[in-house]
C-alpha cells in the first residue's frame, strides 16, 4: 500500500480558534506588513474603532529564526537572538447596521517560503465562514512630495467588480504588480471563486522604510465607504498630519545641513575631478 506523504508546509501552518463566533455573510479584511506599515496600520486602527473581538489565530510552527548577532562594546559578539512567533490574529464584529459581519486578519509579519500555503490556510478559513469577498490593502510608492495628497489606486477580481467601485473616490491601476500576501492573497481568492479588491495607497518611493499614516488614513476612509462603516477617523489624522510636519522640518534641516556643507567648499573642491 503506497503512503502518501502529507505537506510539510501545510502542516506546520494551523488555524486555532478561541470559539467560533456566529458571523453572517461575512467580508474578510485581510492584512499583512509591508512597506510603509500602509495596510496593517489602516487596518489596525479599523479593528481599535470597531471593538473587534479576536477568536481565532493561523499559527506558524517554524517562526523561530534567527535576527543576527549583538555587538557589545569591547567588540565581542553575544549568543544568536531569536525572534518571536509572530501574530497572525482573527477578529470578528458583528454588523448591526448591515446583512454583512466582518473577518479581520492581521499579519505582523509575512511567513517568507510559505506564502502559497499560508494564503491557502487563510483562505479556508473565509470558506469556513462562507466569506463573499475579500479586502486587502497596499501601499503605492511614487515620487510624489509628502504635502501631495495620498490617493487610493484599486484592483479587483472581477470586471465586475472594478465598475461597480468607480463610484468611489479611486483611481484604477492598470499594470505592475502587487508583491507581498497583500496582493498574492487576491490571485488565490480568485481561484476559489472569491471575490477579491486591493486598494493601494499612495506614499513617497523614498519613505518606504518607515510608516505613512498620511497613506493608511486614505485607504481607511475609503473602505469605510465602501462597507458603509462609521468610526472616528480623528486620531489617525492627527496622527498623520503630526508625521507630515515633522517630516518637512527634518526634510528643511538636511537641505540646510547640505547647503552649509556646500558654503564651506572651496572653488577647487567644486571642480569636477577626473579619475585616472
């Protein structure tokens, strides 16, 4: 009798559930981090409005690894560090002013090798649930200032779909690629007959490495729209016009730095040199 080997991946990757909430005609919001902090950061603060109430959790076996080593300061190295497993949490919140529950997800980090599978476990966790549709969120870096308003680009599964959203406040993106889970999620949703929509905000290509609440705020404020959800946006503003005045002193204070720094060079130092 030939013994079939069962996926390793897959079995490393389980979903653990508090209880099983009675959640009707649900849509799933699901996020991970990424560049800008642009989804989870949207997400984070609807899930904080919302009260939503966690029940559930997908688990990664194997998400011990290794960070690197720290230097102490006679120059020797400690013992390796290991990270922490991190939180793949599922919330509900019940819908009293529509026919439609909502399923949060949210990943602190994206499983590196084990995309395909985890987005699959996700998945069935939607199918469990008989999930509808599918929302994620992104960020879209461009060379744009950071006093530029952040507009929200969109894709969806369907034609369908995409019309029904022009409605809305959204520019549609018609090339390129999404990487990341918050975009790999959507290609395994339309597999399964789900329907799926990404909605990207726009941030500064040169900010990528830290957050953008200026990008989540418009993100938030258009799928709010589109669930016809109500919840405070106050703080997420302030918060993003906070980061936006400081960025612009930090901005004026390197571009002063640079200018001082130009003052000081002597015209010799100012030709161009040529290497030999």
């Amino acid at each position: 009798m030939e013994i079939k080997k069962g996926d390793h991946k897959k079995d490393i990757i389980t979903v653990v559930f508090d209880h099983e909430p009675p959640i009707r005609d649900p849509y799933l919001i699901a996020v991970w981090s990424g560049m800008g902090n642009v989804a989870l950061g949207a997400v984070k603060y609807l899930k904080d409005q919302l009260g939503a109430e966690r029940f559930g959790e997908i688990k990664i076996a194997e998400s011990y690894g290794f960070t690197g080593v720290t230097v102490k300061d006679d120059g020797t190295v400690e013992s390796p560090l290991l990270t922490g497993i991190p939180g793949n949490g599922l919330y509900y919140w019940k819908n009293r002013h529509s026919s439609n529950d909502i399923i949060i997800f949210m990943g602190e980090t994206q499983p590196s090798g084990m995309e395909y599978e985890f987005a699959h476990k996700l998945i069935e966790v939607g199918e469990k649930f008989k999930v509808k549709r599918i929302y994620t969120a992104a960020a879209f870096a461009l060379p744009i200032h950071i006093s530029q308003e952040s507009k929200v680009h969109y894709v969806g599964t369907t034609i369908e779909l995409i019309e029904d959203l022009k409605r809305f406040d959204l520019q549609l993106m018609t090339g390129g690629s999404i990487s990341g889970l918050n975009g790999f999620i959507l290609g395994i949703a339309k597999e399964k007959g789900i329907e799926g929509v990404c909605l990207l905000g726009e941030m500064p290509n040169y900010l990528t490495h830290i957050e953008y609440p200026k990008a989540s705020y418009s993100v938030l404020s258009i799928l709010t729209k589109i669930l016809n959800i109500d919840i405070d946006m106050g703080e997420l503003l302030s918060i993003s016009r906070f980061q936006e005045e400081e960025l612009k002193r930090y901005i004026k204070e390197i571009k002063e730095q640079v200018r001082q720094l130009q003052q000081q060079e002597t015209p010799e130092e100012r030709k161009p040199k040529v290497l030999h």
